[in-house]
C-alpha cells in the first residue's frame, strides 16, 4: 500500500475555501452565477465552496474522464456527463479539484463557450502550475501544488481515498 504523506489540513483548508469564496461572493455580486462542479474529484470542494457563498448560485455538473488507472492523464479526455442547465448569457464558474496539464480545462472551457455563457471562468482547489501544457488561466486558485500526486478531500488514486477530510500527498 502507498504511503499517505500529510500536506493540508481540514482547517487550512476550511480557510483557503472560505477565502475564494468570498472574493467570488463579491466578484460575482448581481450577476447570474452558475457553479459547474468536474466529477468526480471536485464534489467535496464545490459542497464547502457553495456553502460559503453569500450571493445565489445555481448548480449543475460535468463528468469528464481521462486517468484510467494510472497517476497522470492519459491525455484523452471524454465528456461522460453533460450539463443540464441553460447556461446561455450566465455566468459560469468551473469548479475542479486539480489544474494539470490544462487539458481537461482547456476542453471543458471549449465545451461550455459553445453554449454561448457570458462569461466563463475557472477555479481550482489545486493548482500544479509548473506541468501545464495549456495556456488556461486559473483565475481563483486555492493553493499550489510543486510536485507529488495528491488524494483526499474529494480526489483520488483508483477511486479510493475520497473520503478523506485531510489532503494527502501518496508516497508510491
Ligand atoms: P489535466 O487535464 O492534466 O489538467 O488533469 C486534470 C485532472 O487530473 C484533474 O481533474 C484531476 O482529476 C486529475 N489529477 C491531476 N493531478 C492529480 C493528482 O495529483 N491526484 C489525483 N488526480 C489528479
Ligand atoms: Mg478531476
């Protein structure tokens, strides 16, 4: 079995959630905010996140898949779950556990611009800034990733881990 190496606290990160929701809460005030949270890896976050927003949101989901079994992304990426909102003229705000290489995001991006939204924007848990492949911005980053493959708090390796309150680093 892996080696599970502490790397963020449940109260860091209550902290860093709280935080980026309140500078949406203010980005986004008075305006039609739609919350597009990547399954799986992201429901955690987006379930604090929502829960920390003081303006209305609306919520639906995407499911994309692209891992496999391995640690890093096969690089082929395939929507399983489409959104079920009209997004038309809203703004939406995609909600992922981890920015890569950006391909996921890149796609997803793509994906929802051809729904004509108004605006669409990006936030990240996690952000591994130093392996993008892609020139996608996140523009609400929670926290920086150097190195390592990260479970817990939603995130996994093999579908196991997810529920972990804490952000571990695996140790192969
Ligand atoms: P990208 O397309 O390379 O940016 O990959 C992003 C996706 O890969 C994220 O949505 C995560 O689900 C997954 N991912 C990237 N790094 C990790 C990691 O360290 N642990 C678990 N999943 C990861
Ligand atoms: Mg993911």
């Amino acid at each position: 079995m892996p080696e599970l190496i502490p790397f963020l606290k449940k109260d860091s990160i209550d902290k860093m959630v709280a935080e980026v929701a309140h500078k949406i809460s203010s980005d986004y005030k008075n305006r039609e905010l739609v919350l597009i949270g990547v399954l799986k890896g992201a429901f955690i976050f987006l379930a604090d996140l929502a829960r920390h927003l003081t303006i209305p949101v609306k919520i639906d989901f995407v499911r994309v898949a692209s891992y496999g079994s391995g640690t890093s992304s096969s690089g082929n990426i395939r929507l399983t779950k489409e959104i079920e909102i009209d997004i038309k003229n809203k703004d939406v705000l995609i909600v992922e556990d981890i920015a890569d290489t950006g391909l996921t995001l890149t796609y997803l991006i793509d994906y929802l611009n051809s729904f004509g939204p108004n605006t669409v924007k990006v936030c990240s848990l996690l952000d591994k800034i130093e392996r993008r492949k892609t020139k996608i911005k996140v523009d609400y980053p929670c926290h920086e990733v150097k190195k390592g493959f990260i479970v817990g708090y939603g995130i996994d390796y093999n579908e196991n881990y997810r529920q972990l309150p804490d952000i571990y680093c695996l140790k192969f």
